[in-house]
C-alpha cells in the first residue's frame, strides 16, 4: 500500500511536518518495501491559497490511498475524501517511526478536518 506523510525533509529519517498544504515535502512510502519518493512541496507552500487542495491532488495523483499528517484543514480533508484517501491527523515524529506505526495498526482515521480553514 502507498501511503503519503508530511514532511520537513526528504528522507524517512525527517520529521514529520505538522502541516498538510503547506509542508516542505510529501513523502510517498510502499508500506512493505519501503521504497519512497520525496515530492517537493514548495509550490503548495508558497502558494497564494489553494495549497491544501493542490497537495490533496498531488497524492491521489500519486496513488496513495493514506494521509498521515499533522493538520489537514476542511477544504483538503473533503478533496481527499473526495478521492477516496484515509486521513490520520494528529500524527508526530520522524517518517520512518510513523509508518511503522502505521504498519502496526496502530493509526486512527479521521472523520474530518482537524484545522480551521483559511479565508
């Protein structure tokens, strides 16, 4: 399975970066091999508003089919929905421990945003 994480650099041994649409990078890891590819986000970050909904579209792009982030805001958590990708907010530490936790079962979905929008 494809899963895509937050990130603040781009390798599994980065922390994971609490902000969906406007981190510095989107990890994508196959869950059992653990290969990944390191998206460079800077275009959603510096992005004017939109960020959250460009990034969603990013990874359903990808193939992922999980989001593991810190914060998702309403906007991206519908377009993910949407897209048919499972969100887990609330998630902390460095990307190669949160997919190990992921691959424990130990994450817990979302049924919504976790962050205000912004106007």
């Amino acid at each position: 399975m494809k899963i895509a994480i937050t990130s603040q650099g781009d390798t599994l041994d980065s922390e994971l970066d609490p902000r969906f649409g406007r981190a510095a990078y989107i990890i994508v890891v196959d869950t059992q091999t653990l290969e990944f590819e390191a998206f460079d986000n800077a275009t959603n970050k510096n992005a004017f508003k939109g960020a959250g909904i460009q990034a969603a579209a990013m990874i359903s792009d990808n193939d992922a089919q999980v989001l593991l982030t810190g914060f998702c805001g309403p906007n991206a958590f519908k377009t993910l929905e949407a897209a048919g990708v499972k969100v887990a907010n609330d998630q902390t530490g460095k990307i190669i421990d949160v997919v190990k936790k992921f691959n424990q079962g130990n994450t817990v979905f979302a049924d919504g945003a976790n962050k205000d929008g912004h106007w």
